[in-house]
C-alpha cells in the first residue's frame, strides 16, 4: 500500500515539475491560465496526499512560541 501512495507522490511532483517548466516557455493567456491551474491542483493534491501517507509530520505553527526546557 505504501508503494502505491510513493508512486502517486511521485507522479504528482513531475506532473509539478512540467507545470513550472512550461509556464517557463512562451504560452498564450488561455495556455498559461489552465497550465496555473493545473499546477494549483497538483500542488493541492501532493500536500493532501502527503498529509495522509505521512500524518505524523512535524512542523512549527508560524508564530508559536517554542516550549521553554
């Protein structure tokens, strides 16, 4: 089960990866927009893919105060 939540991370970060190349390149206002919005929705799907396979991720909430020892 774990190496199918790796293989779609995987396809998600070079569908990402495309996206940012091509909106490099020379496109149209209508190829650029759906280019935006595809990496948007790349992008949304990583995280929340990354959220469910890996839930006991660690961060720092921005501005929380660290506990003191």
């Amino acid at each position: 089960m774990l190496d199918e939540y790796l293989a779609r991370i995987r396809a998600h970060r070079t569908n990402i990866h495309r996206y940012r190349r091509l909106l490099k390149s020379n496109l149209s206002d209508a190829e650029r927009q759906f280019i935006e919005k595809r990496l948007t929705e790349e992008q949304t799907a990583l995280e929340f893919l990354s959220a469910e396979t890996f839930p006991l991720a660690f961060s720092l909430r921005k501005g929380a105060d660290m506990p003191a020892n």
